[in-house]
C-alpha cells in the first residue's frame, strides 16, 4: 500500500487563524487513498484540510475514556494534607522514619 506523507514543520502555523488559538503544527502519514479522499471532501465542502483533521481528531477523542491513572498512584499517601506546605520541616522526620499521620 502506498503511503502519503503530509508534513507540517511546528516553525509556522498552516493557516493564519492558528496563530490566534495556540496551535501547533505536526507530521501525518495516511494512505495514498485516505489522504485522496481528504482532500477531495476538503475541496468539495471548501474547506482545508487541517479543518477537516482536526474536527475528526476532536471527534474521535471525545469518545475515548479518559487515560487511567498508573497502578502506583496513590501508593504513598501518608494520610497528611500539608505534607506539601510542610515538607522542609518534616523531612528530618521522614528520614529518621518518625513521621506519623
């Protein structure tokens, strides 16, 4: 199967009203017939193809569930809620392994 490889360099954005919303261009690589049928509903609704791109993607995600979190999350919970604010004072405990909830 031929492939198409369309590149976007991330230097510029590909159109004018990508500068406005933050952006960023990327490399895509789809089959010579996909890309075909891309730009032809491109051509057919007058719109790029970026546009078409993104919609899809955004669609795509938005039935995907969101990533679950790493099997280790979690495993270090200490019970506190301001080990964070209290870290440079209780390290001294936490290294002797005097700290309790």
């Amino acid at each position: 199967m031929r492939m198409m490889h369309t590149h976007m360099s991330q230097t510029q954005p590909a159109e004018p009203h990508e500068r406005d919303t933050g952006s960023e261009r990327t490399t895509v690589t789809l089959p010579t017939e996909l890309a075909r049928r891309l730009r032809t509903q491109a051509r057919a609704h007058d719109r790029p193809v970026s546009a078409i791109v993104r919609e899809a993607l955004e669609a795509y995600l938005a039935g995907q569930p969101p990533p679950k979190l790493p099997s280790f999350m979690g495993v270090g919970r200490s019970g506190r809620t301001d080990l964070s604010e209290r870290v440079e004072e209780l390290l001294p405990e936490i290294i002797r392994g005097d700290l309790r909830s």
